[in-house]
C-alpha cells in the first residue's frame, strides 16, 4: 500500500529494513522514516500485532507506543464498524493479501472521523510474509461530502416525484431525445414509450400546436435569448384535455463563426388544477365585485403605499370620480387632507398587523362631511408580512342622531330600572314576611284547632252544669267559669283569624254604610281628646266582605290609634275605590279593590318595630294591656278575605293602617236574618250527632238532650249510615266535618240520597270550602265555630222542649247555633229552589 501513497521505490527503499523487523522492534532509522511520513502509518508482526505506530498515528489517538502495540488499536475503532474492520483484516492476514478497509477512528477529543486504511504484506526473498506495513488515510470530508449528494439525489428525485415535474433532453446534432417518466406522464404516454417528434406534436391540441412550434423555433434563433416558455394543451388519445406549461432553454456553441444549438433541457409541468383555480379565482373575484357592489358600504383594498388597490361602485357615489380612476391613487388624493390626516395613523397601525375600528368626518359629494365608522383589516402574506389592509367604511351619520336622541330615553329607562330593582327589594322582603307570617299561621292555626276541641266539652259541661245548678253561689262561680272561657273562645277566635282558618260569612256590603254606622261606636271609643274624620265617597262599590268581622276589625285599628295618641289627636278614616292599573301593589292579586285606610297623628313606630307589627303576640303595650293579636287578626281577615294588609309608620308623625278590600261583583244587600223554627209537632225532634271525638261529641250531646232534642250518637260517619240503614229516621244531622275516613259533606251526601231534604249542620273549627257540588248535596252545609254554649242555641221565641218538627221540604239548622261559615247567599244559590226561606 505504501505504493499507492508513494511509489515504488520508497517501499524497496523500506522493505529491507521492514522485512528484518521483528520482536526485538524496529531500527531507530526506520521509526524514524515512519515519524516522517505525511501519513499516519504503522508496521505490524506477521500476525497482525502492532510493533510500531508513527508520530501522526500518536498524535490523532493521544498515546503511546506502547499503548496502541499489539492490540492497543483496537478500541479506537466505532463500534459499528470494529467487527467488519476485524474480519477483513483477518482474512488478508490468511491469505497473505493486501487489504483495504474504510472504518471510523476515535480522536483523542472524542471526536470521530472516517479513514481508509491499507495493509500490505512484506516478504522476504523466499516468499515469507514477516511484517505488514499500514496506513491511513483520512477520507472523512469525502464521505460527508457523498452523503451530502447522495441525500440531495434523493430529494431532487423525491420532489421532482411529488411534484410531477417532468424534464426532457434534446441534442439537436445527434437528434437524441430523452424524456423523464414525469415529463411522459404529463403528456399521457406510457413510462416505456419511446418519444419522437411526431409523437410529440400529435399530443398536443390542433389549436396550440402552431404556437407551441412558432415558440420552440423562436427558442432556437441564434439571434435570440434561447428562452423558451409555453402554455397549450395537450389532448389525449381518450378525448382528455390537460393544460401543461413548459419552460427551457437552448444552448449555443461557435462552430465556424457561426452560432449553432448543440442542446436544448426544460420542464413540463401539469398545471390543469391550476387553470382550474385560476378560471374559479377569476370568477369569484367577479362576483365578490358583484357583491362588494350591491352593499350599502365603502369597501377597499389599501397596498404598504397608502394607495387604492380596489374600490367598490359606492365610492363613486361618495367622491365625483369613477372607479376605475380611484384604483392606483394615493388615498389622500381621494378623501381630502384633512380626512387623511386623521386616517394615516390608522392606516400606518394596520399596516403593523393591527386591526382597527375609529369614526371621524369624510366628505361625501359636494355636500357637508358625514360621520362614518372605518374598521382597517390587515391582509397577512404567506410570508408573514402584512401586504395591505382591507378597509370597510360605514355611514353612521343617522346612528349618531339616533345616539343623541336615545340618550334622554336611556336617562328615563335607567331611572325606572332602579324604580323597578327598588320595588323588586321590597317585593322580595314582602315575600319573606309572608312565608314567616304563614308558617306562624299554620302553627298558630293548628294549636287554636286543638284548643277549640278543648274548650267545647268544657264550656258544654258548664252550660248544662249551670242549667242544672240553682244555688247563687255556683251559679256565680259557673258563670265566672264560663266568662273565662268566653275569653278563651275569643282568643281563639283571634288566632284564628291571624291563621286565616275562622269561618266567614262574605257577602256583598256597602263601605259608606258600614263607616257610616260604626262613627258613633268609634266616637265613643275613642273618647273626646281625640278627633275622628271620616272621608268616604257615598258611590263606593260594594266590597266582598264579612261584615262582622271587617267592623272588628276597624275597630281594633281604631283603638290601636287611640292607645298611640295619649295626648290626643286625629283618626281619619277614608276609602276609594282603585281601578286594576292602580292596584298593582306587591302580594296583591290582579283585580279592582277598594282601599281603605286608618290614619292616626300619633307616636308612630320605628323600622324595627313595623317589621314585627302584625306577629302575633307581638305588643309595645305594658303587661295586661293587649294580646298582641289585634293586628295579627287584620292581616289574617285580609289575606282570608283575598286583600292584603299594610302599615306605614315614622316616628313621631304616625301611622296608616290600609286594608285592600276585592270588590263584590253583586250589589250590596242587608244581613239576612234567620227564622225561628215553624210549630208543628209536639214530638221533640231526634238529632243524629256524629264525631270522632268522645269529648266533642258528649259534650253536644248532653247541650242538645239539655234543650230538649232526642240525641243519636255516632263515633264515625260509617257507623252513621249503619244506624241509618237500620232503619233510624233522624230530623237533622249535626256532624264533624274533618273525621277519619269519610269526611261530614261525605256522609250528609250520602244521607241526602236515602233521606231528601233532611237538615245538616257541619260543626268544625276550621275553615271548610265545600265545592257546589257539595253544597247541593249536603243541602245545608253550615259551620259553627265550637266551643259554644247552648242556652243561646234555640230560637228566641222557643222554649226548652217546645221545638216542632219543620216541613220536610224547608232546609234550614233546626239548631239555631250561631253560624259562622259559609255565607249564607252561597248555601242559598246552593240549595234546591225553594228550599231555603226568604
């Protein structure tokens, strides 16, 4: 191998002193021939081992002599490439051969480069190989380099396959023609077709062939630049159009002083998509022209110079100059120098990738400038860079007098808005002191309930008790027994009334009358230290109420005023009739009221104090001076009777009590009065007393066996039809309303049909709203409020034993207890005709 790298006579030279090397090392002369080398170089024993590497072969791997010997070399060879360099190596010392090897080498830096390396035997004159001389050379910048071309091959054959770019070689001298097999398939041919001129021409359409030859022979005129450049269409055997574009060039030599074509290489590409693009481009710019157009908008393009790239026709109508002379001109030339002073930084902004949207003042014709809305859209290039901007113009002249027109009309609305979120507050605050005033109710109204059914045998005992007792002294402390639970029963009712579970009777009454009869009663009350003013209109319409229980209630507002004016003062009392607009107060159902109002001059109440006015048991009053039912039994009766209750107050300058009241759809008529019970029979009449509970139900028992009556007891409403369907004949039913199983209406139903026209009396506690159906059914469903007693049950006239059985075909409570349910104008709309007397 030394040969190669210098020649023969340097080997001959070293081959003496080579062939004697053995294990003993080398001659000083001869290590020193190799240090001077330009290469690295190195000698080996016979079987390969390394006695002696020169200076430059030390100097890439960093060490010695003695640690690159015999097979210190070894580990300097890349992995990858150590077993193949040792298998080559051991094949050429078998056989004796030279050997040549191309393996990448570790520096002493770590670094690793390629080197070819050489072996060459050296034999003594008998044939006997006794030493190798190596060497290497460094071919690493080589290999890089062909990897580089290889890899640039394969990148030039991939893209020209990607992207089907076809290339061809003419020689016009040797009329020698080479096609690529992308340059075949543009035009249709088989990749193994052989390509002629003929061939050629035939594949492209009549109506381009003229030019596509009139341009290659153009190519070819010495006199020109050999550029050749075309675009024609190439018609296929099937009928199929494609559209190519072709680019070249044509190569001259001087021959004999003469320019002549020695080659002519170019592209094909199929550029059909493209055409296709560019036809679709070309129409969608022609509608978007179209549409661009018919918008009530000035719409442009703007290029990096501030000039108009496109317009749309409406610029024509803003500025005297047709379209076609605004494209290509600077806008200041367009819209004037003011304008454009204040459209430049918003241009310049946008051009900088910005997106901008301002108003300012643009002329329009040759009339006053108009407000106008600009919004500057950057138009982005594939490179990155904005191109232009696109800019859309809108006239918001109108708008801005609209604008200046709305703000009033938003002043107002905003004032209604927070009318409307105050009023909202105290609509919601109502809506929590009703839940708590109707969960206080619900408790309220159950405890009454059950303390009605406590008192009724206690008050029923007493009554009969006192009937029965005549000494002075009991009946003193009986009647002081039943006093107490007369107040007891009262209290009761007042519960009841906050709870809105007493029994009503509403009907259609006159507010003035009403008043009108209770000033005096008030006057009274009220004593002299204090005026009462009355202020109600005589045509008021009639108010849906039970009388009774509205003129308590009037009077307990009146008596609340006088307890809050102990110095005197004024109490006016005045009513009004509101329309449904005027009534639409938080809490309030939809309808016409009449709103009635109690006005005092007195100490007035503080916010704390007005929230828990209407509690029950709730009193600013000293101890044993009120219940603190009063105004709990108002609010009750109102809500009861579908109106609603209100108080105001301020400290020190008094309060106002006001009461909604529904209007009566019928007109106001006098209190109906009920009859005493026709004579007739002298056999006292045989009572069907139905209640589920013991007490209860003696106790009405012993009153009614007291006053004379024959009394059938039932513990249930089942049992009662049994007693019936045995065979008894009742003269009126006196029953519980609210039992086990079948309810009082149920069971005065069910007796109605075997017994037509018999008298019911429901007896309960709480309010009950039977349907018509009911009503008609049970004949006459009365509600008394127990406890009640019993010396006042029969008619005034009557005497005890004296009760005659009525007609069968009247319907009226024989038992004449004080009724205090249904209205009685309901069970007379509900009864059958003529069944209730006038």
């Amino acid at each position: 191998m030394i040969l190669g790298e210098f020649g023969g006579t340097m080997t001959e030279r070293l081959h003496p002193a080579i062939t004697g090397a053995g294990q003993d090392g080398l001659e000083p002369a001869l290590q020193t021939i190799l240090d001077a080398l330009p290469t690295m170089a190195f000698i080996t024993d016979a079987e390969g081992a390394v006695l002696y590497a020169n200076r430059l072969c030390r100097d890439y791997a960093g060490l010695s002599v003695e640690a690159l010997a015999g097979e210190g070399w070894k580990p300097l060879v890349h992995p990858h490439d150590r077993e193949r360099a040792e298998t080559a190596w051991a094949a050429g010392l078998a056989l004796g051969a030279p050997v040549e090897i191309e393996y990448r080498l570790r520096r002493a830096d770590g670094a690793e480069r390629w080197f070819r390396g050489r072996l060459a035997p050296q034999a003594d004159s008998n044939g006997n190989v006794g030493s190798w001389l190596g060497t290497l050379s460094d071919i690493h910048d080589l290999k890089i380099a062909e990897a580089k071309a290889r890899e640039a091959e394969a990148w030039r054959r991939l893209a020209q396959e990607a992207s089907g770019v076809g290339t061809f070689d003419w020689n016009p001298i040797t009329q020698e023609l080479r096609w690529s097999a992308e340059c075949k398939t543009v035009f249709g041919f088989p990749s193994e077709a052989e390509i002629t001129d003929g061939l050629f021409l035939s594949r492209l359409h009549p109506e381009d062939r003229p030019l596509v030859v009139e341009r290659i022979e153009r190519a070819f005129d010495p006199a020109g630049s050999g550029e050749y450049r075309s675009q024609h269409r190439s018609l296929w055997p099937d009928g199929t159009i494609r559209w190519i574009e072709a680019r070249g060039g044509v190569s001259f030599e001087e021959v004999d002083g003469q320019r002549r074509a020695v080659h002519f290489i170019g592209t094909v590409l199929d550029i059909t998509e493209a055409k296709r693009i560019e036809e679709t481009l070309a129409r969608q710019r022609q509608e978007l022209q179209m549409l661009t157009d018919a918008l009530p908008v000035l719409i442009s393009y703007i290029d990096a110079d501030h000039r108009y790239q496109f317009v749309n026709k409406v610029y024509e109508s803003w500025f005297p100059r047709r379209r076609e002379e605004v494209i290509g001109r600077p806008v200041r030339d367009i819209i004037g120098e003011a304008a454009y002073a204040l459209a430049a930084p918003h241009i310049d902004a946008a051009l900088r990738g910005e997106r901008i949207r301002f108003e300012q003042l643009m002329p329009y014709a040759d009339t006053e400038p108009r407000h106008i809305e600009v919004e500057y859209v950057p138009r982005v290039g594939v490179d990155g860079n904005v191109e232009g901007i696109y800019g859309l113009v809108q006239d918001i002249t109108a708008r801005k007098a609209s604008e200046a027109a709305l703000q009033d009309i938003n002043d107002v609305l905003e004032h209604r808005v927070a009318n409307a979120i105050t009023e909202r507050e105290q609509a919601e605050e109502a809506l929590r002191q009703a839940q708590k005033m109707e969960a206080i109710g619900q408790l309220t109204g159950g405890i009454a309930h059950d303390f009605n059914n406590l008192l009724t045998p206690i008050v029923g005992g007493l009554d009969v008790i006192r009937r029965r007792v005549t000494d002075e002294r009991s009946q003193r402390l009986i009647e002081g027994a039943l006093q107490s639970a007369e107040r007891a029963t009262t209290l009761v009712q007042r519960l009841l009334a906050f709870a809105r579970r007493q029994t009503l009777q509403p009907r259609a009454v006159s507010a003035a009358g009403l008043l009108q009869g209770m000033q005096e009663l008030i006057d009274r009350s009220l004593g002299p230290t204090i005026e009462v003013l009355v202020d109600v209109p005589v045509d008021l319409p009639p108010v849906l109420v039970d009388p009774n229980q509205l003129e308590l209630a009037l009077l307990n507002l009146a008596v609340n005023a006088r307890d809050a004016m102990p110095e005197g003062g004024r109490l006016t009392i005045s009513a009004q009739a509101l329309p449904a607009s005027d009534c639409r107060v938080p809490g309030l159902s939809p309808g016409t009221y009449v709103r009635l109002s109690v006005t005092d001059t007195g100490e007035g109440m503080d916010e704390a104090t007005l929230k828990r006015a209407v509690e029950p048991f709730f009193s600013t009053k000293g101890t044993g001076k009120g219940t603190g039912l009063g105004l709990s039994m108002v609010h009750g009766l109102a809500a009861q009777l579908g109106g609603l209750f209100k108080l105001s107050s301020r400290v020190g300058e008094g309060t106002m009590a006001v009461l909604w009241l529904p209007v009566a759809e019928t007109p106001a008529q006098s209190q109906i009065s009920r009859e005493d019970v026709a004579p007739g029979s002298s056999q006292p009449a045989m009572i069907l007393v139905v209640d589920d509970e013991e007490l209860v139900r003696q106790s009405v028992e012993e009153g009614l066996q007291e006053l004379g009556y024959r009394v059938v007891p039932a513990n249930s409403a089942e049992k009662a039809l049994e007693l019936v369907r045995a065979g008894l004949r009742p003269d009126a039913l006196v029953t519980d309303h609210m039992m086990p199983g079948m309810s009082g209406a149920q069971l005065a139903s069910e007796l109605r049909r075997c017994l037509p026209g018999l008298p019911v009396l429901l007896i309960t506690g709480l309010r009950l709203n039977p349907s018509p159906a009911q009503v008609r059914r049970a004949c006459c469903p009365c509600q008394a409020v127990p406890p009640r007693r019993y010396g006042g049950a029969a008619s005034g006239d009557a005497d005890k034993g004296q009760h005659r059985r009525a007609a069968p075909n009247v319907c009226q409570c024989r038992l004449e207890c004080r009724v205090r349910g249904i209205d009685v104008g309901h069970v007379r709309r509900s009864c059958p005709p003529g069944a209730y007397p006038n």
